[in-house]
C-alpha cells in the first residue's frame, strides 16, 4: 500500500469514526469452507495499521464454525479488538450446525455492536470494510449495505437465484450481485430475522429486509475485489432454494430434516435458527 493511499485510507476511516456517533461496530469474518477461509496475519495487520482498529472498529471476530481451519493470532497489535472465538463455544446451551449462516447467528451472542460488518477474508477487507460503512452510515433509514464485484456472475447467481428473485421478487432484480457475501447491517433488523444455517443466510437477509423495510433500505456498493464465487455444489442450490422458498406467500413445507440430494442420497442442512431477540436469554444479555 503506497504511503498516498495509506494515507487516503485512514481519513476515510477517521470520517466514518465521526459518523458512527459513538455506536458500536464489529466487523464479522465468518470461517466455515473453502471460502470462508481464516484471514492471514498479513490482513490483520493491515487492519490495524490502516487505523481501523483504533477507535471505527470496536470488535473484529474471527468466528471459527469449520472443522480445520488454522486462524492466526492475533498478535499484540490488535489492541485486544481482534477476536478469535469457535462457534460452537458461543451460547452453546443453543447448540451448533455446520455453514455460514449458523456463524452470522452466533455473531449476535458474541459482540455488543451496534452495526455488524460480515465480509469474507481477503487481500482487499480493509476497503471492503469501508466501503460497506460508508454506504450504511451514509443514510439511517439505510438498514442492509450489500456489496457486489466486478465480473461475470457464477452459475448459482444465474441458474438459481436470479430466476427465483424474477418470479417471486422482482424488486430485488436490479442487484448485481444476490448472493453477496459482504454485507454491512443494523443489530436491531439482523436481531428480529430468521437465520438459515447454511450458503442461504446472505439470500433470506436481502429477501427478510425487503420484505420489512423496502426496497429502499437496502443499498448496493460496489467492492474493490474480484468475486470469488462458490463452486456451484447442489448442497449450495439446495440451501439457496429453500431459503427463498420459504420467504414467498405460497411457502413450501420444509421441515427441520435435511433434504436429501443425489444417489445416493446424502442428507444436506436446511434448518433456519429463529430470531435471536425471541431466543431465550438473548434479550438479558443484550437488549
């Protein structure tokens, strides 16, 4: 990073300190496959030396629900703000589901903050991270901030949600990129929704805050990263589909059971975790 961007940087992270008018921000990278692959050392340090982890960044939370993953320490850098926690240890009397979805529910048992940041680890988080802030904070009637990347779309972006958004919620058509998973919101709106466990969780929060607040509260920003897109798995379209299946008003009776796929059929996890704010203890530890 050139000394002229650096500096660039930092004021836009010292702007976006003086927007967030003193509430609490935690930016979430979820561990969990292939994708959501532990950040390296390198990219936590650029955090904290880009400024972000002095005085925008309340928290950043490594929240680890992958078999394997090796997460770096965070080092003495990190200000005590870097946070490595293992899903399963967070509110474990609710237990825990493998998947990308049951790590952005954990993350509301595990930070105080206001505003959470969900982004993937990657070369470019530092200006992902403010990019999201930016278009969120620029509007307070501005509840989801999602991001998109430049490049063609991926077959489950093609083949799976876009023809379902056409049919069943055409409003959300004009996003270029539905199945983001770099996102900024509001605590209070991620707080009242269910949470798929799996690859639908980015998907139902587009469709849950449509539906509740408007087209209008949701924004679309663009990234500085190429997209790195899922390979395209049927359990992926499985847990896409009936995540928005299960959002439309001719709802399709999915259970708590896995829908089982191929031949031989391997079982595949579609459950949704309720919403945090009804669960039990919830609203005594952070309402």
């Amino acid at each position: 990073m050139s000394r002229v961007s650096a500096s660039r940087i930092r004021e836009r992270a010292r702007h976006l300190q003086a927007a967030k008018a003193g509430r609490a921000i935690a930016l979430v990278l979820p561990i969990c496959d292939q994708l959501e692959r532990p950040p390296t050392s390198e990219q936590i340090v650029r955090l904290v030396e880009a400024g972000l982890c002095d005085g925008l960044l309340d928290e950043v939370v490594l929240l680890d629900n992958a078999e394997d993953a090796e997460v770096p320490a965070a080092g003495e850098a990190s200000q005590g703000v870097v946070h490595r926690l293992v899903a399963g240890e967070v509110a474990p009397e609710h237990g825990g589901y493998p998947g990308r979805g049951e790590a952005v529910w954990k993350s509301l048992f595990a930070t105080r903050a206001e505003i959470l940041v969900v982004a993937d680890s990657s070369p470019e988080l530092v200006e992902t991270t403010l990019a999201l802030l930016e278009s969120l904070l620029a509007d307070d009637d501005r509840t989801l901030a999602t991001g998109y990347q430049k490049g063609v779309d991926d077959l489950l972006t093609t083949f799976v949600a876009r023809p379902l958004l056409a049919l069943h919620a055409p409003q959300l058509s004009r996003l270029r990129q539905p199945l983001s998973r770099n996102w900024a919101v509001r605590r209070d709106m991620l707080e009242m929704l269910p949470v798929p466990v799996g690859a639908g969780a980015d998907i139902a929060l587009l469709l849950d805050v449509e539906a509740m607040e408007g087209v209008d509260a949701i924004a679309e920003v663009a990234l500085p990263s190429p997209r790195r897109e899922p390979a395209p798995e049927p359990w992926r379209a499985a847990q896409i589909v009936t995540a928005i299946e299960r959002r439309m008003p001719m709802r399709m009776p999915f259970g708590e059971d896995p829908v089982l796929l191929g031949n031989p059929p391997v079982g595949v996890e579609v459950r949704e975790r309720p919403p945090a704010a009804g669960v039990a203890g919830y609203a005594k530890r952070f309402g």
